[in-house]
C-alpha cells in the first residue's frame, strides 16, 4: 500500500521541487527503531489473539487491521483520481480491470498460494520504499527499482519461504478423544464449502503436544484408490497410497462400517505424535462438509488427546521433484544477479542491504524461536500471516513517523504550489483532516474498534451468514487482491 501511498500524510505535488534531490543515506538508526517497533507490536498481538482465540486468532487480526489498511489507503488513492492527477483515472480504470480479472480468475481455480506471493511481493516492495523514504525524510525519491539488484532481490526472497507455508486454511474444527467412534468411521463436520465440486482440497489432521505417543493410528491402502496423494509431514508417505476416507455431503448416508477383516488389508497410519497425516482429493459435488475417517486406538491412553482437523487449499503443497530442481537453480541464478549487481556499487547505498539483512534476519530469527517453543500452547501463525500483520504495523510506524516530520516542514509545503482542484472539495477537506496527527490516529482507533466489532461478531458471536462477505478471511483474500494491485501504478497509462 506505501508505494502508493507518498499521498497518503502529505501530497507529494506540495513538496517543492528543491527538495528532489535530498541523500538517501540517511542513519540507520532510525529504520531499526521502526522495525523494532513493528515487530514487537506484530508478536504482541499475536500472542493476545492467539492465547484466547488460537488460530482463528490470527485469521480474526488480519481481518480486523486490514480493513482500516485497505479504507485509508484506498481513500487517498482515490482522491488523486478525483483531483484528476496525471493518469490517475485511466489508471483506476486499468487496474480496476485487471482487478476483476484476478477475482474471477480465483474464484473458478482457488488461486491462493499466487495471492500469497502478490502480496508478499507486494510487502517487500513496500519495504523498501519505507527505507528510502525514511533515509529522504518523506521526500520525493528515487524509484525503488532504480536501486541496484532490487528487482531480482524481491524474486529470491519470493521463491525462498517453504511452500506449505503459504497454505489457506478453508475450515478447522478441533475434536477430543471422546469424540471418536473407536474401531469405526468418525465423521469430522464442518460448514459446508458451496462451491466444491470439481475442486481440489486437501485435509491433515494433527494432534498437537503428542511427541512419542502411540495412542491412535488411521489406515492408508496400498493401492491407488483415491485422485489425490497421501501426505504425511506435508510429504509424500512412501509406505501406502491413499488414506481411508469418505468425504460427506448433505443427505449422503454414513459409510458401512468397517471389518476387522477389511482393517488387517490396510496399513496403519499413525496420528498421535504431533506430525500431519493428510490427503489430496477431488470433490464429487457441492457442499462439501464433513469427512470420515476410521480412528481406532494403538496403545491405551487415559490422557487428554486434542485433534485439529484443516480443510485447505492445496496449490502450494511441497514442491515435486523437478519443481524442486528448478526452484534451485533460480535460488542461484538469482543469489549471482544480486552479488553481481552488488559488488562494483559496494560502498554505494550499502545501508539499505543492511537494512534489509537486518528485516529478513529478524523474520527469520522470531519464526524459529516461536515454531520452536511449545510453551504458547497454540501454533505460532504462518510465515504470510506474520509478513501481514507485520506489513500493517510498518505501515502505521511509517505514517506516523512520515506526519511528525512532515510537520516540521510546513514552511516548505505553504511555498509550494497549490493542490489540484478536485471535482469534490468535500473529499479533499476529509484528506486534509486525516492529515493532521491528532486526527489520523483518532480515525485509525475507530476504524479497528469498528472492525474488530464485526470480526468478533461474525467468528465469535454467532453474527449472520452473509457477514462473511465482510469479515471471513477467505473472502478477505480478494480484499487483498484488490488492494495490491491498486498499489501499482501502470507506465502504460504514461505513455498514453
């Protein structure tokens, strides 16, 4: 959202021409205070939605904070559209084009791990406008591809993270011991999916905290009976083909139950252990909603055993072999660009790599740290839903910073000349509102108490069906499409 968003504190046009050429070697100092500040705030919150609401915590926070992310930055966007600024109405039309486009384009192939990456490119990019932002004081700077191995820096980090991070979780549903139909089918429920057939899921079941129990097992085929691939660990399990499973869907009666015949030609499968066992498949209809597995006990246990069931989206499972391969070598490739591009300008805006090295060490040091420790007693949020809250954070430090030192620069903005009439002053009054410290922060506070009411409504209070348009995640996805792709500024428009 930042790289659209040099409008969104203070007009860019009200910053006068003399001030283009300030260094972009600003202290360091500076940026590492904003990452500190985000970062921490990014874990406090986590840790909150996480301790009282486990994972839909983390769903319900990404929700809850990028609505007002979205609103504010869309509001000032559109305000250079109403001003009619050079390009911005044919640009509004573009991308609200290829807007459509990518929202049709996931609604018939579910293209989440892509969106995933739009945005995760989307926060990078961002990031580094941050920087050179904040080295130049919130002045006008250079772009950020301008800099040297920026372009090919952003692909690497892309291909980098492990793919089954980037998994959607569709439906989760938690379920204890004493819900189990032992030595029979269990049926797992959950809302039904309206739109299933002929699409692709894939579900895992874990029980968390089972480290070296052997209390429950499941059973997989060795044959091949199912479209799909049995996963164990998110990997391919090289013991059995299929799982044994049934998925449900209304008026379909329950399976017939299993013989302890039919159980000694399958091979068992192990659930307890905190590992995944999961499966691939194809829905037949619509409404997909519940899915039957037969559970019977290894070992007697008279613990508590809690399981976690995830429906998901399957397109960014682990990478196949020769995927694999080629994800590899583009690592190297890129990794060379980058020194290439690197080592004749070493000395020249060295302090950005560092403030780079300093983000991506830090990302990678918090997710290491928290995945490893089970003393949360909840599982720490992926490596997407960690970049988005994070990115909201930033976003806030950034605009905060970019108003207080703007504010110290009123002289220069009152000598530059005046704005661009827009068709709405109104709107331009409003804008100048929300460029005011006092009044920026009051709208953000409302803003997130007015969403975060929505999102507990509809998650944990029971609220209507239909408000999932609004606050479920999943749908909140196209949200996210929409507000990456009007972060762009199309050169197309330019030349036209």
């Amino acid at each position: 959202m930042i790289a659209n968003e040099d409008t969104h504190v203070a007009d860019q046009g009200a910053i006068t021409a003399g001030l283009n050429n300030v260094s972009l070697s600003g202290p360091l100092g500076r940026a590492f205070r904003n990452i500190a500040v985000a970062l921490t705030l990014t874990i406090l919150t986590f840790a909150f939605t996480g301790y009282f609401w486990r994972e839909a915590g983390y769903e319900m926070l990404i929700v809850t904070m990028g609505w007002p992310h979205v609103i504010l930055g869309f509001a000032f966007y559109f305000g250079r559209v109403l001003r009619g600024e050079p390009t911005s109405r044919l640009s509004f039309v573009i991308l609200f084009a290829i807007t459509l486009v990518l929202w049709t384009i996931h609604y018939q192939y579910q293209i989440t791990g892509l969106i995933y990456l739009y945005f995760l490119f989307h926060l990078f990019r961002d990031e580094i406008f941050v920087y050179l932002q904040t080295g130049a004081r919130h002045r006008t700077t250079q772009s950020v591809y301008a800099v040297a191995g920026v372009g090919p820096l952003i692909l690497l980090m892309l291909l980098i993270p492990k793919q089954q991070d980037f998994r959607q979780d569709m439906r989760r549903v938690e379920f204890s011991k004493a819900q189990i139909a032992n030595d029979n089918w269990t049926l797992i429920p959950f809302p039904p999916v309206s739109a299933s057939s002929g699409r692709e899921f894939y579900f895992y079941l874990q029980a968390p905290h089972t480290t070296n129990l052997r209390a429950f097992i499941s059973y997989a085929t060795p044959s091949d009976t199912h479209d799909g691939l049995m996963l164990v660990g998110d990997h391919r399990w090289a013991h059995g083909e299929d799982l044994v499973f049934v998925p449900q869907y209304p008026g379909d009666a329950p399976p017939v139950p299993i013989t302890s015949q039919e159980n000694s030609k399958q091979i068992p499968v192990l659930l307890t252990g905190g590992h995944r066992v999961g499966q691939t498949f194809t829905a037949a209809k619509n409404n997909l909603s519940g899915i039957w597995l037969p559970i019977s006990n290894l070992e007697p246990y008279d613990g508590t055993t809690q399981f976690v069931f995830h429906l998901a989206s399957p397109p960014l499972l682990p990478y196949s072999g020769p995927t694999t391969l080629l994800r590899d070598l583009l690592i190297v490739i890129l990794s060379a660009i980058v020194l290439w591009r690197l080592i004749p300008r070493r000395g020249r805006g060295s302090q950005l790599w560092i403030y780079l090295a300093v983000l991506a060490g830090s990302f990678a040091i918090v997710q290491m740290v928290l995945k490893s420790s089970s003393n949360a007693g909840y599982p720490f949020p992926l490596i997407f839903q960690f970049a988005v809250v994070f990115h909201y954070w930033s976003w806030y430090v950034f605009s905060f910073d970019k108003l207080a030192t703007l504010s110290a620069s009123v002289q220069a903005v009152t000598q530059s000349p005046p704005m661009q009439s827009s068709i709405c002053p109104r709107y331009d009054q409003v804008l100048g509102y929300l460029r005011r410290t006092p009044s920026f922060a009051l709208t953000v506070v409302l803003l997130n108490l007015v969403s975060a009411a929505g999102v507990l409504w509809y998650y944990q209070l029971g609220g209507l069906r239909s408000l999932r348009y609004l606050f479920d995640y999943n749908c909140f996805l196209y949200v996210l499409v929409f507000h990456v792709t009007f972060s762009f500024r199309p050169t197309l428009a330019r030349k036209l």
